[in-house]
C-alpha cells in the first residue's frame, strides 16, 4: 500500500466496501474467456496485445487461431513474417504483430524461449508497456502489479470520482494501489475488467472523466487504412512494383510509393530492384 500519498486515500470503510463491491459482482457475473486462468506468459501476452482496441468476440475468435499457428515463442519467432501480418489481418494494428514477432526473437535469442518475471524487464520488450507488463505480472505469475487501462479507469472514476471531470491518473494510482488484492491479484484483475466493462453498459463511460480520454481516430478514409491496404495487397502478391500496388488500393502512384517506403522503413516490407515483399517471404 502506498505511504506518501495515504492521506489523500479514501477512508479505509470505503476502500473496503468497494474491494466487496467488486468481488461481489465478479462472483456472481465474471466472464469465461480462453485467455483467464492461464499461466503461460506467452498467451496472456497475446491475448493483452489482441484486446487493444479489438473486439472482444473478434479476439474470442482468432485468438485459439493464433495460438495453434504459434503456441510458443519459439514457434513465433521461427515463423516467417508473411505469415505472422497474415495471421493477424483483421485485429488492427500490424505493428503490434511486429512487435509481438521482435518480442518471440528477443525471448528466444536472449531468454531461453520465456518472458522473464521480472515487471522492469519486461517492459524492455518490442510493444510491451507498463500496462501490459503489471497484466502479464497479474495474470501469468500471479504478482500484484497495480495497472491503470480503460475498464479499470472506469471503475475508480465511478466509485471515488462521480462527481469530478478531467481526473489524471496520478490522482487514481494510490486508490488503485491501495485497493490491488495481493492475495489474488490474477482474480482482481479480472474482476475490475468485469466490472469496468458492467459500468460502460449500464452508465454513461465514465471514462469520459478522464483527463487521458481520447477517442479514437476514424479509420474510414485514413492514412492507417491504406496502409493496411498496401500491406496486405504485398502479402497477396508479393512481388510487383509500387505503381501495381497504387492500382490494387486505388491510390496515387506517389502517394502508394510513400506508403511503401514507410512501411519498408519500419520492418513491414522489403524493397529489391523495383520489387516489393515482406521481409523472408
């Protein structure tokens, strides 16, 4: 529990009937899903990255796909990147199957083919943040690992500041912390995921309070959009020049050529002789 800011915490009564207020729901409505319960670091690591701004019931989908086409690090970072972008055509994104792919070939290179136990080091990895470190911590080894993300947000907001708007997460750290069950952090986190996704459906997002509130860019028409289009015209054919890809997305010659080259500058794609391909295609 945190010292500096315990002044500032609610009093102790409320702490308590929140932490019961939680469970409660959790108990009486948590969710099955394939990814809970699940102690492979490697799995609660795709499910995390798979759940950002994706679907649930799409996740819920591709996700047991995914797993039999890579069930281990090892197997991710042997595997050819054309066939790790295709695999994840439809979740959004590519760069986060890029970095899941840098991720397998860090692990496997530098760490027997794991993800260490350690919260620091696992953030050294390609597309792990804090939260998806203190989640991995949680879920895969059971070690309370306070984390902040949309659903839980919207559980502290609602409970300790009904009232307030443009609330930072500075000023919910402590409560989180001081709340985080450290006997069952695993079931924790999953019961303020819970609990988070029964408010959004019940009251007014009460994310909306947040000072980190953003809603995201529309992907209709977007430079993200062609992107993808480009990506996944090279994974179809791979092969043929930059003017070929322009006709495939319906795109301008030199705006596609631009594309490409930011797509090749960022470990997408591969540019020889006027040709391009995904990298060890």
């Amino acid at each position: 529990m945190p010292t500096s800011h315990s002044e500032n915490l609610p009093p102790g009564r409320d702490l308590d009937a929140f932490r019961a207020e939680v469970w409660a729901h959790y108990r009486a409505n948590g969710r099955e899903m394939p990814w809970r319960g699940v102690d492979d670091p490697y799995a609660v690591l795709v499910s995390e990255v798979m759940l950002q701004q994706t679907q649930v019931a799409r996740v819920l989908e591709r996700y047991p796909e995914w797993l039999a086409a890579f069930p281990t690090l090892d197997a991710l970072a042997a595997a050819p990147l054309a066939a790790v972008l295709e695999r994840w055509q439809g979740l959004g994104y590519n760069r986060r199957a890029l970095a899941l792919k840098k991720t397998a070939e860090i692990a496997a290179e530098r760490f027997g083919g794991a993800l260490p136990s350690d919260e620091a080091l696992l953030r050294t990895f390609p597309g792990i943040g804090p939260t998806t470190a203190a989640a991995i911590m949680d879920y895969a080894f059971q070690v309370p690992a306070p984390f902040i993300e949309t659903n839980v947000r919207a559980v502290f907001l609602h409970r300790f500041f009904a009232d307030a708007d443009d609330v930072p997460d500075s000023v919910l750290r402590p409560i989180v912390e001081a709340t985080w069950d450290h006997d069952d952090p695993r079931g924790w986190g999953y019961a303020l995921m819970d609990f988070g996704v029964h408010l959004k459906s019940t009251v007014t997002n009460p994310s909306r309070r947040s000072r980190h509130h953003t809603r995201q860019s529309r992907f209709e028409g977007s430079k993200r959009q062609m992107r993808a289009r480009l990506l996944r015209a090279v994974l179809a054919r791979p092969g043929l020049c930059a003017e070929d890809y322009a006709t495939d997305v319906d795109a301008a010659a030199e705006d596609a050529l631009g594309l490409l080259e930011e797509l090749a500058g960022e470990g997408f794609l591969a540019c020889e002789d006027g040709t391009w391909s995904v990298p060890g295609a």
